[in-house]
C-alpha cells in the first residue's frame, strides 16, 4: 500500500526559508496562498510535460522559469504522485535522496544547503542489474552512499553519536540518475526538484552493520569509492567526505530540513546521503556498456565491497 505521508512538507520550501509551511499531499493550500486558477493549471502542464519526458526518456526544456516556489512544490508533488502511480505496486516511497551536497555546485545553482528529492521502490535495482543504456533521458552514473534508519530515536538525537545510533546499516549505492533536461539547459534549483532531483535507479548492495561508536563515525568518513568501466579502465573516484565533510553532517541536514516540514524519519527508511564521485555521463558514444563500483572502508579495512552494473548498447 502506496504511503502518502512521504508527501508531506515536500519540495522547494527550504530554498526560501527553513521553517517553510509544510504541504500537505491532500490538503488544499492556505487561503491567503491559494493560487489563481490560471497559475494552478500552468503547473498542471509543466508538471504532465515533464514526466512525458522523464517516460518517453526524451530530453526536456526549462519549464519552471517564473514559478514561485510553491509553484514548483506543486509541480513536484504531482510529478513523483506520477512515478508512483505508474510503477504500480513496486511504487512505494521508501526513502529520500539528498543531492548537492558540494558547495561549489550548490553556488553554481544560487543556493548554499542540499535539496532532496523521493526513492521508490522500484528505483532500486540488485547488483548485477542490466538495463539499456537509454535508460533516461540523460543518463549518469555515480557513487553515492546509503544508510538506513535503525531507530525513530533518529528524530531527537543531537550529537553525531546519537544520530549514528539512529541508523544500523550503511549501504554501498552505485545510483543511476537522469538529468532529463536538454544539454544545453540553464539549470536551476526549483528545475531540479522539479522533476524529483533527477532519481530514475540505483544499484543497492548488502547492508553493512554500523557500530555507534566514534569508530562508526571515522568508518562513515573514510569510504573511498572507485569507478571503472566493463574493461576495468578508471572512470572517477571520490572520499566520503565529499558529503558535506562527513556522512554525518548529510544525514543530519535532511533530517533536520524534513522536521521544519512535519516528517519524521521511520525505520527502515534508506536514506541517499548525495554523491562522493562525480557524475559520468552514459551515452552510446562513451564506449561504457558496464561499469564496476568498488568500495573501499566500508568494513572498516581495506578490502572492497563491489557493485556491477551493465548496459545494452543499442546497435
């Protein structure tokens, strides 16, 4: 059964301030907010047009230049209610997506805090996973991380060890995302929450048990993460510390951020705490019909924890 309440408080509220109201899936808008007909029907259409695109796997344009951001929540509601519909029974929400978590790329956007966007269930993909290289629009691959919330405690704790002990698995996460837009777009924030931060699939390996202690916290911070393509040939790498400094400091921006919008975190929710690698652009023409994520630290040694993931070029 489809659950709702991941669409509570959802959206762009936090590029205009912190305590932004949160929305609610099924309720009208305040009074004194109530768009005007004609604006509700506009972000109907951007809403529809977009998810065309994302289906269709067809490049889209910038269709939310002069919307407010209410607006785009709008469209972002309606746009994941979408996904969720359209995938059916493999269709639950089961976690969140942080992303931008680099200042640099937050600046280049006009912002200076991460956005997040919704994981469904059909989203997550086993290692090992085959899918056509078109799978999206504009198709990426990148190394993320995931944990996954062990306690509802999460929702109190204040200190990095008791945020830890709110979680009891880390995840190696090899995600598939799509930037959907045009190439030559002007991208901006509301664009990107928009179309739900571009969360098309990930490649999702075994959970690994955390320990809240200040060796989980050091685990969390050394994870190295190295992509190559089918031939083993080096694609990009990254640290973990790319997430905002440390994981932790991800994990603790989302949940705050989902608090000042009425949601609470739930165990078992996974949570993608943002990208240590950089993006590598999947096309026909990059000469890539696999790629292996190789992860380094998540035991807490040396040894790798690898995710394989293959394309069908297309002739």
């Amino acid at each position: 059964m489809k659950n709702w309440r991941w669409l509570q408080g959802i959206g762009l509220g936090v590029l205009v301030a912190s305590s932004a109201t949160a929305i609610h899936a099924a309720d009208p808008l305040p009074e004194p907010l109530q768009p005007l007909r004609l604006a509700q029907n506009y972000t109907d259409l951007v809403s529809v047009s977009l998810f065309q695109h994302y289906s269709a796997g067809y490049p889209a344009p910038v269709l939310t230049e002069g919307l407010s951001s209410r607006q785009i929540d709008l469209v972002h509601i309606d746009f994941v209610r979408r996904l969720m519909d359209e995938a059916g029974d493999e269709g639950a929400v089961v976690g969140y997506k942080v992303a931008l978590t680099n200042p640099e790329a937050q600046s280049q956007l006009g912002i200076s805090h991460p956005l997040y966007g919704f994981l469904l269930e059909n989203m997550l993909l086993e290692d090992g996973a085959d899918l056509p290289m078109d799978f999206g629009a504009r198709p990426l691959a990148e190394g993320d991380l995931m944990v996954r919330v062990g306690s509802a405690e999460i929702n109190q704790a204040e200190t990095d060890l008791e945020l830890l002990a709110g979680l009891d698995a880390v995840i190696p996460f090899l995600e598939l995302p799509d930037l959907i837009y045009e190439e030559d777009a002007i991208l901006n924030a509301g664009a990107l929450v928009a179309v739900n931060m571009g969360a098309r699939y990930g490649v999702l390996g075994d959970p690994v048990e955390l320990e809240a202690e200040e060796q989980g916290l050091e685990q969390l911070a050394s994870i190295r993460v190295v992509l190559t393509n089918d031939e083993g040939q080096f694609l990009t790498e990254g640290n973990s510390t790319a997430l905002l400094g440390h994981p932790i400091n991800a994990l603790r921006w989302l949940r705050d951020t989902l608090h000042t919008q009425g949601v609470d975190l739930r165990p078992g929710d996974l949570l993608s705490l943002g990208s240590i690698t950089a993006s590598v652009p999947l096309d026909p023409t990059a000469n890539i019909s696999g790629i292996e994520a190789r992860y380094f630290g998540l035991d807490g040694d040396d040894s790798s924890v690898d995710l394989e993931v293959s394309f069908d070029v297309p002739d």
